[in-house]
C-alpha cells in the first residue's frame, strides 16, 4: 500500500499531504505515524521554515478518526494506547518552533477539525465544511473538545459538538476559526503567497515567538508577562534582532543569519 502521507520541500515551505483519498483520509493509525513522523522530520530540517498541511482528496481534506478501528474488536487497553497518538500531534504541532499552516481545500470533520484548530493558521476554500459529526454516528469529540473550547465560545462550541451540524467556511470565518475564505479557483495560489510571506520571516526569531506563545498560552497573566520578559531579553541577544531593524532602516530586505 502507498504512504499516506507524502513530503516535499521547496522554497523553504514543507508540505505535508494527506494522501490517502479512498478512506477521504481517515486518521488511522498508520497515516497518524506517518504524520507525526514528517511534523518530526520537518522540525528537524534547517532548511524549512513553514510547514503546509493539505489534502490531495479533492474535496475532503480529513474525514478525522478512522470509524472502523473505533468498532472493531481491539482490545480496549490497546485502543486506548493507541490514543496518544492525538494529543502527541497536537503538541508536536504546538512545539515545532514553525508556523504551521492548514489548507483546508476541502471539508475538515471530526479529528480532522482538531488537527486544523492546532495549526497556526487555516485557510479555507469556500466552498468547504466544518464540523464535528461523531455525535451523530454514536461518539463524542472527546479529544478535540479541549481545543474547540479554546478557541470558539461556550455555546458555540457546544452547538457544534452535540447537535453534530457542520458549518460552512463563511460560518467558521466569523467564529474566528479561519484566517480567511479563498475562492476555490484562487486556493493553491493563496496558500502559496501566504507560506511565502511567512517564510521570509525570522526562522530564529518565528521560533522563539512560537514557542513562547506555546509555554505562556495556560499560564495565568503575571506568570505569562514574567516568561515573555525573559523571552524578549533573548530576543535581544540575537544577530536578527540587529539586522531585522537595520534592514528596515535602510530600507532593504533583511538577510537573516539565524543567529
């Protein structure tokens, strides 16, 4: 059987494709591995500066949790080890010290609207859907419900995960769960432009602010301004600070050392 997950790297930008469209590519086991693995690969790649995630199903980017492993006969404590592999790629994203941006060009369901919410970024085309069904079929978005809290209001996000509706990308826009919708002839082009402009950025400087961002996210707000003071007293250590504001004084491109 083919990977389900495909890498390519050019101009900086990793993208990682969920490839497998016969299951509209269903979160199994295996294509989670292969997505951890290449969140892994990209992180550790000095060349790479944005991560895209996108689908090459035409119109599904994920169907989220694969259905047939949730029914089948598995051993319990099995299933349930097997269950880390959802918070592991929600913190690895998280923690990868590069912008991560979903291309979401086709409908985002279930584990899939997880995965999208823990992305930096979403773009949506839009003519695509979001939502969390798994109520409908007899489940709970259990493990996507702390990210959903995080970041639609109470009732909303209520709405969302116990009627099991799906919403359209215009609805998810003013949720504030989309940066923007695309028109679907303009998608690939826009999601370029957008990973372009990201990866002229500071690779040195985007990761310290990520990461700083990850580690204050939970932390009550003196405990956060304390963090972030040191942050930036790094901040200044760094040759890119220097070169970032004398390019703009000079009125020219930054060349960055990473240093």
């Amino acid at each position: 059987m083919a990977h389900p997950v495909r890498y390519d790297v050019d101009e900086h930008i990793a993208v990682i494709t969920l490839d497998r469209p016969e299951t509209r590519n269903a979160l199994s086991d295996d294509l989670l591995d292969e997505l951890l693995a290449a969140l892994e690969r990209a992180r550790g790649d000095e060349d790479v500066r944005v991560v895209v995630l996108a689908s090459s199903h035409e119109k599904i980017f994920s169907a989220g949790g694969d259905l047939k492993a949730f029914a089948s006969e598995t051993p319990t404590i099995v299933k349930y080890a097997g269950l880390d592999r959802f918070p592991r790629l929600y913190q690895l994203i998280g923690g990868l010290g590069k912008p991560v941006i979903c291309a979401a060009g086709g409908d985002v369901l279930a584990g899939a609207f997880g995965l999208a919410l823990a992305c930096d970024f979403v773009l949506a085309k839009e003519s695509v859907r979001f939502g969390c069904p798994e109520i409908n079929v007899g489940v709970f978005p259990f493990m996507i419900s702390a990210l959903i809290y995080r970041n639609v209001g109470r009732l909303k996000a209520n709405e969302l995960m116990m009627c099991g509706e799906s919403i359209t990308a215009a609805d998810a826009l003013e949720l504030g769960l989309v940066n923007c919708v695309i028109p679907d002839d303009d998608f690939e082009a826009e999601v370029r432009e957008w990973a372009r402009r990201l990866a002229s950025k500071s690779p040195l400087l985007m990761r310290l602010g990520k990461e700083a961002i990850n580690n204050t996210r939970d932390m009550s707000l003196p405990d956060a301004l304390s963090a972030l003071q040191s942050r930036l007293a790094l901040a200044f250590t760094t040759d890119d600070i220097v070169e970032g504001v004398t390019a703009f004084r000079e009125k020219r491109s930054p060349v960055w050392s990473m240093r």
